[in-house]
C-alpha cells in the first residue's frame, strides 16, 4: 500500500550531458500530471506522460525537469554576413556625411549589434530521450519508496483503528440482546400501572416483537465485521487500493449509521459515537492512499 505523497529527484551526467528529473506527489482522486518543459525539449513530452503513468496510478504529480549540454559541439556561432555588409555601407555613408575618417577592424563589426550569434545547435533527441527516460524512472523509484515507507505507516494506523471498530462492534453486539429485555421489562411495568395490575399477555407480546423487528441490528454486525475483515485483506494487496478503501470506509460509515437508528439504547449509541469518530479519522487516511 503505497500513499500519495512522496519526493524524488535523480541526477544523471553522461557524454557532457546533464539531465535532473525531481518528482513530487500529493493525494488527488485521479492521476493529474503537471509539468512544464522548455522549448527544445517539447520531444519529451510523450516519453514524460508514458513514463509517469506507467508507474504510478492516481495522485497529482509534479514534474521538474533541468538539462545542460555541456558538449564541445553544444553551441555554434553563426554570422550575419549581410547585416555587416549593410552596417558597413551604413558607416559609410556616416562617414561621408559627417566628413569624418576612420578605420573599423573586424573586431569592431563583430561587436555590433547581431552580427554574430551563438545558437544552440540542434539536440540528439534519441540520446537526450534515453537520458531523460533513466533519469526518469530513477526519480519515480525514489518517489515510490518514500510513498511505500509512508504507506506503511498509514496500514499500520488503518488497522490500529479497524481494531478500534471491531472492539466496539464487540460491545454493541453483547448490548444488543439486552435491548429488546430492558424494553419488555419496562413495557410490562407501565402496562401494569396503567391496567392495575392486569395485563394482555398477547398484546404485551405483540409489542414486543414488532421492537425486536425494528430495533435488530443482527445483519448491520455482520456486515460491519465483513467490512472490517475486506479492510484488513486490502492493505496487503500489491496494487492500488485506495478507491477501494474509500468505498470500504463508506460502507462501513452506512452500517454505523443504521446502528445508531435502530438500536435506540444509550450504550450502543456511545459505541456508535465512538465507532463514527474512528470512521472519520479512517476516512482522512484513506483519501491519501494510491
């Protein structure tokens, strides 16, 4: 189980090529990739969304990438020979003017505006690709191990609070008989008082059946217990589960409410107060995990 939240950068030189791949991640509800690449390296834009979905399945993803060619051959300079010719009949034509003699040495064309530019000489996209897909993979393995060493921390946490859960269903379900006894206890004294004395056994136990009907949480236990159990079993899967997990929490997040409805006792809605808050907290965790 692996959360969404992790940091890796890796740094790669080879040839007089440098490439630095870092890579953050954060929870979202789908894979959101961001990324801004400068214009000579645009070419990687496929290699860049292949490679981050290939490893990774759901989180907001932030790409940062840096490249320098250091190479002999990385630059050229190239010259403007016919904006010189035109500074040069352009001076002339100064000189003329103002009745002024000079000498301008190439040096001096050479400093003029454009005349000479360093551009950088076209990339060999495949080995620039190679070193970009390496550098990679290598900063997604740093992110996966971070976000794997924290997953573990979260499964940890996740299964202290499903024990929490299963300790009050515990309770609840060892409350629960004692519900429909107190009720009948209670519904046979008011009737007493209120007939001195005399009771309609048939009525007595007509009411008492249709309470046990309305208040039996039999079935909400169970599947409570299920869920707790299918929780268990998705925090060891080797593959995302995330959503998986929220819809486990959701599930179980019904069955407590149910409880609460039905049950009409004060302990068990202490237990169902505590079972909701140790929901919500699984519920938080749940929303970082891949």
């Amino acid at each position: 189980m692996q959360s969404m939240t992790g940091y890796g950068r890796c740094q790669l030189e080879r040839d007089g090529r440098e490439m630095t791949v870092e890579v953050k991640s954060v929870n979202h509800r789908f894979l959101d990739i961001s990324y801004r690449l400068a214009r000579h390296l645009t070419f990687l834009d496929d290699a860049l969304r292949k490679g981050v979905s290939a490893r990774l399945s759901r989180g907001h993803v932030d790409v940062f990438v840096n490249y320098e060619n250091h190479r002999a051959d990385a630059r050229e300079v190239r010259v403007d020979t016919a904006l010189a010719v035109a500074y040069q009949s352009a001076l002339r034509e100064l000189s003329q003017a103002l009745h002024m003699e000079g000498q301008i040495s190439v040096q001096d064309y050479a400093r003029l505006p454009d005349v000479l530019t360093v551009q950088e000489k076209e990339e060999d996209q495949q080995a620039v690709r190679e070193l970009f897909e390496e550098a990679l993979n290598g900063a997604l393995d740093a992110l996966i191990d971070m976000r794997a060493q924290e997953g573990e921390h979260m499964c940890a946490d996740i299964l202290e609070k499903v024990g929490s859960i299963e300790a009050l269903q515990a309770q609840i379900a060892l409350r629960a008989p004692g519900v429909v006894v107190d009720y009948r206890d209670r519904l046979r004294e008011r009737l007493s008082a209120l007939n001195e004395g005399e009771l309609d056994e048939a009525r007595l136990l007509t009411e008492i059946a249709l309470f046990a009907d309305r208040a039996a949480i039999d079935e909400e236990l169970v599947r409570l217990l299920s869920h707790t159990a299918q929780i268990r079993a998705t925090v060891r899967m080797n593959e995302p589960v995330g959503r998986r997990l929220d819809f486990l929490v959701q599930e179980l997040n019904r069955e407590v409410n149910t409880i609460g409805s039905k049950a009409m006792d004060a302990d068990i809605a202490q237990c169902v107060v505590q079972a909701k808050g140790e929901i919500e907290k699984l519920r938080e965790q749940v929303q970082n995990i891949e």
